[in-house]
C-alpha cells in the first residue's frame, strides 16, 4: 500500500516538472507561429473610410505596403490586394496592405471622382506636400509604420507595346533607388517568360508619375516603390493572377515566405463602407470589361518615364506555375492558383503550407 502511494506521488511529481518544463516552450511556439493581424479605419467617419490590415509576423524583417484601388475602375489591383489582406500572412517582418485606397472611386468604378486623379496628388519631391485630403490621410495612415517597400496595384488600358493606345498598362514602374531596377526586370522576364505575343509582354519604365502614390512613398518615406499595371484587354482572372504573381515574387525574394491564414482575418470595422471581399463574389466567371471613359485612356507615358529594354534572367527557373500567356487560355491552373494562391508560392519556393 504504502509502496504504491508513494509510486503513485513520484509520477504525480513527474508529470507536474513535466508539464511546468513543456509549457512555456509550448507558449514560446505559440507566439511564434500566431501572426497578428490588425486592422484600423483610415479616415473612420468620412467617405474615405477603409480599412487597412497590418499582418505582423512577430520576427524581425522588412515592411512592406501594397496598395490597391487608387484608381477605382482598376479592379484587378484591389481584387488582388484584397486577398492578401483575408490570406496571406508572412514568417519575417511586416505586411501592411490597403486594398482600397479610394473609396469613392471604387464605389464609382472610375478613374477618380470629383476630387481630380489621386495618383497626381502626393508629392512629387521631398518637401512638397500633397495636393488633396485623400493623398494626405493616405501618407499620414502609414508614416508610423517605417515602410521599406511599397507597391501600387494599377491597371492600364491597353498593352503599353501597343503602338497606337501607348497605354502604360502591363508595365513594372520602379522608382530607381537600390537594386530596384534590377528586381523590376527580374520580375519581368519571369512574367515574360510565359508570354509568347512581344505586343503582351511587361515593359520596365523608371520613375512613377510625379504625384503618384508610389512616387510619393519614395520621396518622402524613402521606401522602395513600385507601380505595377496589368492590362484590361485580358479577363479579370489573369489581370489578378498577374498581381498575386508580382506579390509573392517581392515576398519570395525578401525571405518573408507566404503563410496561409489559419482563421479569416477579422473583419473590417463596422463604419467602413467597403463591402467585404468574398472571392467568389469578386471574381466573375465572365471576363469583366470595365466601362472606358476618356480618362480610362492614360494617354502618352508622362515625360518623366522612360522606357527600358526587358532582359530576361540568364537562367529561367523552370516553375511549374507559369503566369497565364494570354486571355485565350485562363484554364485550370488558374483556376487553382485564384482558388488557392498558396499552391503557386508552394511550388515556386518549396514553402511550407500551413
Ligand atoms: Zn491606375
């Protein structure tokens, strides 16, 4: 009796330095492996109230925003930048993304409403301030935030290798400061890679337009900025497919591997007049052709860009994810990456799903 009572008080020890050893290390891989998400109002109470999603991984690492939406009839730039905001969460530093900078615009489904173009009113050189409230909240929203890198999801009319619209669309628009040029044609050659037609090809160009978003967080952030453009002569599912493709290749190539989410992210604050993204809703099955009004036409490339030959890389990685090579062929292997984006990061850099 007495033999097993105390049997019995040594495993009772055991267990409790067991379980006093296992937990914090349990709590510990907790932590690591939560990725917060927060997401606040800009402009709460106003018409430019929308919401914008901070994604921290908890590890140290670069910050990096994607923008969507400054132009309100460029669907696939804040389609895209919706779904990352619902799904993706990264393993280093933190991603802050604004799917739909401007709302009226958006709730319009045009260029820009009242208010004049908003990609013309952030300031053009340090100093300078911005030219509008909506350019303003924007700048103030994220200047807390150290953003190192920035892109802003556009769309343009036409092909930019087409002769007769000069449209800047399928275009990558860097802002020349580090090896950004260098990423740009890195990026490009990959998107090229898998098209055939020259006149579909992306083009790099340096130097966003004075008074867009992307040239404003360059000079008066500093930050890495980008403009990227897909074209609205293809079908909604490859312009988005293009601008998932061009995140996850910033993300691949500063280390901060694409996670899936576990849960939704929260939803947006009550006030905020953005209907909630459901991809099923966003994406029609039928190709989607915005209504062109003269300012859809981006006319000539401003002066201020010029355009530079595309070198694809030396060595194409073989991926088994090809960008789609034109609107005839949306197939399944888009299907599944809009379905599942995940799959695509997967098996360009063998990341862990989770
Ligand atoms: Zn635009």
């Amino acid at each position: 009796m007495f033999k097993h009572l105390q049997s019995r008080k040594v495993l009772s020890w055991l267990l409790i330095a067991g379980l006093l050893l296992v937990s914090p290390m349990l709590a510990l891989n907790t932590a690591e492996a939560q990725p917060q998400v927060e997401v606040k109002t800009i402009a709460a109470g106003t018409k430019y109230a929308t919401p914008m999603y901070i994604i921290r991984s908890g590890q140290p690492g670069p910050t990096f925003l994607f923008t969507g939406g400054v132009h309100g009839n460029e669907t696939a730039g804040y389609v895209a930048a919706r779904r990352i905001a619902k799904e993706y969460r990264v393993t280093k530093g933190t991603l802050i993304v604004i799917p739909d900078v401007n709302v009226p615009a958006i709730k319009a489904k045009r260029r820009y409403v009242s208010e004049g173009d908003l990609n013309r009113q952030f300031p053009t050189s340090k100093g300078q301030q911005a030219k509008s409230a909506l350019a303003r909240i924007m700048l103030d929203a994220i200047r807390p935030y150290n953003v190192q890198w920035h892109v802003d999801m556009h769309e343009g009319f036409d092909y930019y290798k087409n002769p007769k619209t000069s449209s800047v669309g399928q275009t990558l628009i860097y802002y020349p400061t580090g090896n950004n040029g260098a990423l740009a044609n890195k990026l490009a050659g990959e998107l090229n890679s898998g098209i055939k037609e020259s006149i579909r090809k992306f083009s790099v160009l340096k130097y966003p337009v004075g008074g867009s978003f992307a040239r404003g967080t360059a000079v008066t952030l500093g930050a890495r900025s980008f403009i990227f453009e897909t074209s609205q002569k293809q079908t909604l599912d490859v312009r988005v497919n293009f601008q998932l493709y061009m995140v996850n290749f910033f993300l691949r190539e500063l280390g901060m591997q694409v996670v899936k989410a576990d849960a939704p992210a929260p939803a947006a604050p009550v006030e905020s007049p953005v209907e909630p993204a459901t991809p099923d809703a966003d994406i029609p099955t039928a190709p989607e052709v915005d209504t062109p009004d003269e300012t859809d036409n981006p006319a000539a490339p401003s002066e201020d860009k010029v355009a530079e030959p595309v070198t694809p890389p030396e060595n194409v990685v073989a991926e088994p994810v090809t960008p789609p090579a034109n609107n005839q062929k949306p197939a399944t292997n888009l299907s599944q990456l809009i379905s599942n984006p995940f799959t695509a990061v997967e098996k360009i850099s063998g990341l862990v799903r989770k």
